[in-house]
C-alpha cells in the first residue's frame, strides 16, 4: 500500500507573497515553480527534504468554480478552512527568536507542554502553524 506522504497542500491568496514568506521568513526552499497554464504549481519543503513538499495553492480553477473560488478565499482570510501545519525544531525558542527577528507574528509564544515546547503563528492567509521541539 503506501509508503509516504509526498505532499500536502494549503491556500494562499497570494503566491509571490506566499513565496516571500514561506522561503523568506520561514526559510524553507523551493521545490518546483512550474506554470501549468491552468495554474501555477508551487511547492516548498523544509531545505534538505523534498520528499515532503508544502503545495502553496491559490484557490480557483480548475479544481473550483470563481463563486467557489470566492467563498474559499474569505475562509481562508478568516483562518477558518482547517489549513495548518505543524514543524519540528532541535531548538523552539532560538526558532522563535530568529522569525521574529525577520518580523513573523506569532500567536502563541514557546510554552512547555507535556510533549515539548511549542509555539505558534499564522501566514499572511491565515493558516496556521505551529513548530515544536518534541520532548527528549
């Protein structure tokens, strides 16, 4: 059956401005940038790992209709479709540190929980993510 997860996907309303941050804040890297002429596909990964791309997907045709389309990108502007992920850090507080010196925002500060310290934040789209450094 199967054997891995090779994408996962979240919607952006902007994909320069997803590109700015997902590479220029988080600092993942590219994977591949590609115009299909019907969309554009846009992938990033944690640099080192691109068996697991993040598909930075601006809602629309073809997969929905422009009403759809419409009603997709006030969820997300509300932080309201479910998008969201979750990173692994070796050190949560220094990766707390060094994004808010590239000036992300976060919505929850590095907290001790009972299987690490975590701490969140959102995209310019409103989806959320979270990074975590697991406990030892």
């Amino acid at each position: 059956m199967f054997n891995a997860i090779t994408h996962s996907q979240i919607y952006v309303l902007d994909q320069d401005e997803a590109l700015d941050f997902y590479v220029g804040k988080l600092g993942l890297e590219v994977n591949a940038d590609v115009d299909l002429g019907f969309m554009r596909w846009l992938t990033v990964n944690v640099p080192g790992h691109p068996d697991r791309q993040i598909l930075l997907e601006r809602p629309g045709p073809p997969a929905m209709s422009e009403e759809t389309a419409a009603q997709v990108r006030e969820l997300v502007t509300k932080g309201a479709t479910g998008g969201s992920l979750i990173f692994s850090t070796d050190n949560c507080r220094a990766t707390y540190e060094t994004l808010r010196a590239r000036g992300v925002e976060f919505t929850d500060e590095p907290t001790e929980r009972p299987y690490g310290i975590d701490c969140g934040l959102r995209d310019p789209f409103g989806n959320n993510i979270r990074f975590t450094e697991p406990k030892g």
